[in-house]
C-alpha cells in the first residue's frame, strides 16, 4: 500500500529543481477553454509521465481555475485530483493557495491528496510565508505523514527550527529524520 502512495505522488510532483524552459515563444492565441479543458484531462490522464511545470503553465489562470474545481472534487480518483494539485502548484496562481492549504489541513481527503498539496505549498504561497502556512500541518496534523511532508517543505524553506522543535514533539524519532537530514542533523 504504502509504495502505491509513494509511486502516485511521484507521477503528480513535478521535478525537483526544474528550471523553467528558456527560449520558447509563448502562445501567439492564448488557448481556448475547451483547449484547455482537453489539455488537462490529457495531462491528468497520464499514467507514468511527469508534465513538465512549463505545460502546467501555458494553461494560465483559466487553467488554474478549472484545476482547483478538480482538486476539489470529491467525485475524482484521488490521483487525478493529487495530479491537479501538482498542475495548480506549477501554475502558482494566488487563488490556489487557500484550496491547497484547505486540501493538505483535511482529515477526511486522501492522503496522497493532503500530500500533494502540502508538498505544492511553495508553489501558490510567497516565500516568506512558506513557513506560517505549514507550521499549524507540521504541530498539529492528525497524520504522521503529513507532518513528515511539511516537516520536508520546510526544511527546503527556511524553517529547519520549527522542523527540530517538532522532532523534539514526535513519539517516533524516525517519522522527521528526513526533513532534520535536510537540515544537516540527524
């Protein structure tokens, strides 16, 4: 079960440090809904292909709209809507802050969702408020992954001390041994 999980949010992250494509004329047209509309579905449709960020981002703020619909839609596979979130986290429109933040706070959505759009946070959140959004998952979530997640987004971002006063806090010493990895100390 758990390396279904893990394989699921592989396909729906985007890569780790991709730097956005250089050199490429943008759109002469801008898209049109129904354009947009069957890009993502193609896109949420892929079983072991990683869209790169810049596909994400041609769809636009129209995209990022229907995305957060997706996201949100209890009525989607979990892993199609893990993949919107990883599309609204690469658009990184403001508006999807709240939704991601609201999906990765819910005990009642899947987990590989909740993963997803904490590991999204940097995406739709400014910099500086990386750390505010996340602590409330890493002091309080009800599950041990999702703390773990967040716990892993701030060590990239700055909060490497609410990561170690939280390792302090954990029952088990191995649940934030990654993130407190990243934050050179094990």
């Amino acid at each position: 079960m758990t390396s279904i999980l893990v394989a699921s949010l592989l396909c729906a992250l985007p890569p780790r440090g991709a730097a956005p494509a250089t050199g490429q004329p943008s759109p002469q047209e801008p898209l049109g809904d129904e354009e947009i509309r069957a890009r993502i579905d193609a896109f949420l449709g892929t079983i072991d292909t990683r869209i790169p960020p810049e596909q994400w981002r041609a769809l636009g703020t129209r995209g990022a709209a229907i995305l957060e619909g997706m996201a949100q839609d209890t009525k989607l596979m979990p892993t199609r809507r893990a993949k919107a979130v990883a599309g609204l986290s690469a658009i990184g429109a403001e508006t999807s802050s709240a939704v991601l933040l609201a999906l990765a706070r819910s005990p009642q959505e899947p987990l590989n969702v909740r993963l997803s759009a904490v590991y999204g946070v940097p995406g739709v959140v400014a910099a500086p408020q990386v750390a505010a959004s996340l602590q409330p998952l890493l002091e309080a979530s009800d599950n041990a992954h999702v703390r773990a997640a967040a716990a892993e987004v701030l060590s990239r971002h700055g909060g490497c001390g609410l990561v170690r006063a939280q390792a302090r806090r954990e029952r088990d010493a191995l649940t934030l041994q990654r993130a407190l990895q990243g934050c050179g100390q094990e």
